[in-house]
C-alpha cells in the first residue's frame, strides 16, 4: 500500500482527506483546527492510517503564506514526511478536471490524487537562519513602504511652514537636519535665536564635524529665514504635526539601520550570498531579499502566451505568479546592472557596472522591444545565470 493525506489548509483549520492507496479513499474527509487539541486528533489519526497499511503516510498541503507554518512545524517535530507545493501545480490539476466542485474537501481529496499522478519532491525544511532573513527582508520594506509616506506627509507640512530649510543641509533626512528642524522649527525661532545659539546647537548635535562647518550652517539658516515666505506661522497644530513626523522619521529610520545590520549579518553567514554578490549590479539588500525569496515560489516573469487557430497574440505580458518581492528584487538589480558608472573614482572612463547584461540589453533594444520588455529579458537572463551559479557554486565572471 501507498497511503498519503491530503490537507487544505485555511485560517485556523485544515480539510484533512486520507487515501490508503491510488483510487482507495480512507474514510470521509474531516476537519481539525489548528490548536493542540486540533493537531493531536490528526496525529492520532495519521497513526491510524499508518496501522491500517503498515507504513507512515506523507502530507500533502500547499504553501499557504504563513497559515500552514504552525501546522508545518508540529508536523516535523514529529518526524512526518511533507509535500508542499505551490499552489499553480494544484490548481493547474485541478482545472483540468470537468467537474467545476470547490470545496475545502474536494480540494484535500485532489491534493491525495495529485500525489499519485505527479513526481512530487518532499518538503526541504528551509533553515531557521533564511525563514529569519525573509522576515527581517520582507520588513524592511514594510517600514520603508510607511517611512516614504510619512516623509511626504512631512514635506506638505514643511512647505507649509518652512520651504526655505530645503537645501540648508544637504540631506533633509540626516538626524542633524531633523534635530535641528525639531529645535528650529519656523523661521521665527531662526530669526530670534544668535547665530551663536544655533551653531553651538548644531555643532552639539553632530559632533563628527567641526564647529566651522556649524557656525556655516547657522549663517545659511539665518539666510533661509530671512527668504522665508511664511513670516509668521499662523497655524500652531502645523508646528505640532512637523514635530510628530520628525520623531517618526528619526525613529523608522533607526528602526531601518538596525533592520540592515541584522540582513546583512544573516546574510553574509549564507553560503549563497558570495556567490549572487559575485554578479555586478547586484547590492547587499537585494541579494537579501532574492537569497531569502528564492524557493519561496515561481518568479513570475515568463510572459503569457495566447494562441487560438491561426492567431497569435503579439503583446503579451508576465504572468506575474509568484514571488513579487522577487520580482521586484530582479527588476531593481537589472536597473542597476545596466546602468553607466566610473571605473574608479579617480577615472573618466564609464563603463556599465554588468557588461554582459548590458550587451543583451542593448541587443534587445536594438531589436526594437520597448524599454520594460528588454529589461524583463535581462531579469528572465539574470534569473538563469543566478540558478546557474548555485547550482555550480561558482561566481560570476564578467567578461566583455
């Protein structure tokens, strides 16, 4: 006997179906929570479809996001075998059954007759170490998705107050320029304070520059005041606000910095990262994310194909399944890599950072595809050279 169970995971609970071998269903489909109470009934039943053909029975579920992460664990401390599959495979099975069913049921029964139908590899348990970089990645640009809006927020209240402080500091963001603003909110604070005043507040804020280069910053945000269109500030809650988003800023941005040191530590220890690092273009976060992403489902970007009789569609977009922070990794990486830079700092000489990327992306050019359809081509080019050096465990060589 080949017995298998299949599970269609939801939030919560799963539809658990047994088969005890190809075309022998095992009693009808049941459903457990996902609670210790829950998870203890299936392994008792689990054992019981194992006394019944004399051998231990694999799971069969698809990946669910993070719904079957605490099942996945419970399941593996115990030493059972998984299956889990993307969930294109499932339901490519399932569409190509007449019967348009979709039940919880139904779908744990097509998971049993797909482990019979397909060559399906086990579950690889992914280190602790790559789950934790996909988190910290995947967080990263969360809290850089909201620090871009609250800095928009900011800059609306900024120009409403003090337009004239762009440019002051080179960075707006640095923690000086914020500090500073935070200190120094309108032009009136500016004007009533000695240039003394606010180089000794500056000089005391960045103490890594000297007290120069601070009394110059002072004369320029005198200067800024006396420019400043806005007089008087006549709403109060807008000096309030400046306020909150300062501190929100400041503190996203230690939140990002802290984030960055713990990728870029987890990173390093991963075998695969010198070898990605090896390709030109590719940045120590986006080889974060594409290590931690990769395996985690298809990337997407083959394009779409339609055909019917004698037509064939001649724009066709990526299929888009799968990955999206992948997807966009590569994309970010591509730009990169096809883009012009020195050769040395101490050189006139530009050069793109990836030349064999760029060889194929000017080809594609000059075949006349449009700009997004050739940098596609290169992330398709880039992505197989990527597996391609892991597989080898060699590193990329560059050569014009």
């Amino acid at each position: 006997m080949n017995p298998v169970i299949g599970l269609d995971v939801s939030k919560g609970e799963s539809q658990v179906q047994a088969f005890l071998d190809k075309g022998k269903p095992y009693r009808k489909s049941f459903k457990v929570s996902h609670t210790i109470e829950g998870l203890d009934l299936l392994v008792k039943f689990l054992e019981e479809v194992k006394r019944e053909t004399g051998k231990q029975p694999p799971i069969v579920l698809e990946a669910t996001g993070h719904y079957h992460a605490s099942l996945v664990q419970y399941l593996e401390d115990r030493g059972y075998l998984l299956i889990i599959i993307n969930p294109l495979i499932s339901y490519k099975a399932k569409s190509s059954s007449l019967r348009k069913v979709k039940t919880d049921a139904v779908d744990a029964y097509h998971l049993c007759e797909l482990f019979y139908k397909e060559d399906l590899e086990p579950y690889k348990k992914r280190g602790v170490q790559l789950l934790n970089l996909r988190n910290l990645t995947r967080q990263h640009e969360n809290i850089t998705g909201v620090l871009i809006q609250t800095k928009l927020q900011f800059q609306a209240i900024l120009d409403q107050v003090f337009p004239e402080y762009r440019g002051v500091f080179g960075d707006l963001y640095s923690v000086v320029s914020l500090l500073t603003l935070s200190e120094f909110p309108s032009s009136e604070d500016i004007l009533e304070a000695s240039v003394e005043t606010i180089a000794d507040k500056i000089a005391q804020l960045c103490k890594s520059r000297s007290y120069r280069w601070a009394n110059e910053k002072a004369i320029q945000l005198k200067a800024a005041a006396d420019r400043n269109p806005f007089e008087k500030t006549l709403y109060q809650s807008h000096i309030l606000s400046l306020g909150m988003y300062i501190n929100i800023i400041l503190q996203y941005k230690e939140h990002l910095s802290k984030l960055e040191s713990e990728i870029d530590a987890l990173a390093k220890e991963v075998e695969e990262y010198n070898i990605i690092k090896s390709i030109p273009g590719i940045g120590e976060k986006i080889v974060a994310t594409i290590i931690s992403e990769i395996g985690v489902a298809f990337t997407g970007v083959n394009p779409s194909v339609f055909e019917s009789g004698k037509f064939t569609a001649t724009k066709n977009r990526i299929t888009k399944r799968g990955s999206s922070r992948l997807r966009h990794a590569l994309y970010m990486a591509v730009r990169c890599a096809i883009r012009d830079c020195r050769k040395s700092k101490t050189s006139d000489e530009i050069i793109p950072r990836n030349k064999k990327l760029r060889e194929f992306y000017d080809k594609k050019r000059e075949e006349g595809k449009p700009f997004k359809v050739a940098v596609i081509a290169c992330v398709n080019k880039l992505l197989h050279w990527i597996f391609a050096l892991l597989k080898n465990k060699t590193t990329f060589q560059d050569i014009a």
